[in-house]
C-alpha cells in the first residue's frame, strides 16, 4: 500500500475529523454522492446546490469538476482492477493538487473581498475556515510529494469532497443569502 493511500493522522486525519459537521438535512441532500467509486462522476454538480451568487456557483463547480477529475486519475483502483491506471494525459499528481489549490485559494478571495465590501457580518468566521483549508491543503500536497504519491486514498478524496459541499451547503449558503437579501444604502 503507498504511503499515500492511508495517511490517517496529520493533515488528512485532521481535514476527515473536520470535513463535514452539518445537520441531517445537509447530509440527506449529499449523502447519494458521498461514497461513489473514485472514477468519472466522482462528484458531479447538482442544481440544487447552486447559490443563485454567479461567481460563487461558477468557481463551486468548477472545484467540483476538478475534484472529480482528480478522483478520476489518481483515485484507488476500480472494483476488480489490482492496480490504478492513471489516464496518459493527466499531469503528476503534485501538479493537479497545485491546480485545485490556486483555484481555491482564487475563489476564496474572491468571496473574501465580497464580503469585506458588503460588511458581512460573519467575515472573520468564515476567513477563518478558508485560512484552515489552505493550509490543510499545503500541508497534504507537501506530504504527498514527500513520499512521491501517484495516488490517493478514497478517504483522503471523500474528505475533500465532504469539506467542499459542507462549506458550500453551510457557509456559502449563509453568504449567498445574505448577498441576496436586500440593506439599506449607506451614509451619503
């Protein structure tokens, strides 16, 4: 087994611990897509999920496009295959988590800025949660170049997916109502 496919403490550990706290309703809406087979359609977009905030629901699916594309090329084996086969064209693994870090890391200012501008009251929170990914993600991606990973565990993905439908389910939703919802205009 790589090093790789079963990092349970450190980063990895941490990122599953906290991945997803919500509520039942939360997990009801999710759970048919929490536990696919990492192959193509790992997590595919669903309507329902969308935030009617169009920066918002652009980058949310696009994360989850990449996210699947990951599980996709460097998820565990399929069932009855011994070994993974990564597709010709995917670039090394490293390279593909850099990706959907600097995505992330670009929507999340994006938000941030949002919310300075429009004096969201929960900012700091919600910075806060987005500062703790970053560096969760950093952490990971270090450690999987350290022992040269080629792949990764289906808890370590299932972690990122919990993680990113949490936040957009949760703490996204919260920002996007109160982006929609209409305030008084400030002091002239």
């Amino acid at each position: 087994m790589s090093p790789a496919a079963s990092l349970p403490d450190g980063p990895a550990g941490d990122l599953r611990e906290r991945a997803f706290e919500a509520d039942d309703q939360v997990r009801r809406r999710i759970e048919p897509v929490l536990h696919k087979q990492a192959r193509t359609g790992y997590l595919e977009w669903r309507d329902e999920w969308t935030l009617e905030v169009g920066f918002m629901d652009e980058d949310h699916r696009e994360l989850a496009a990449m996210l699947s594309r990951i599980a996709r090329d460097y998820g565990p084996p399929a069932a009855g295959s011994a070994h993974p086969i990564r597709q010709s064209d995917a670039p090394p693994l490293a390279d593909a988590l850099a990706e959907l870090a600097a995505h992330t890391r670009a929507h999340f200012e994006r938000e941030e800025e949002v919310m300075r501008v429009d004096d969201f009251p929960d900012l700091p929170r919600h910075k806060n949660e987005h500062d703790l990914l970053l560096a969760e993600l950093s952490v990971t991606a270090r450690e999987l170049r350290e022992f040269e990973a080629q792949w990764l565990g289906l808890d370590l993905l299932d972690s990122l997916k919990d993680w990113l439908l949490g936040h957009v389910l949760e703490m996204d939703r919260e920002l996007a109502e109160f982006l929609k919802t209409p305030r008084p205009p400030g002091p002239a």
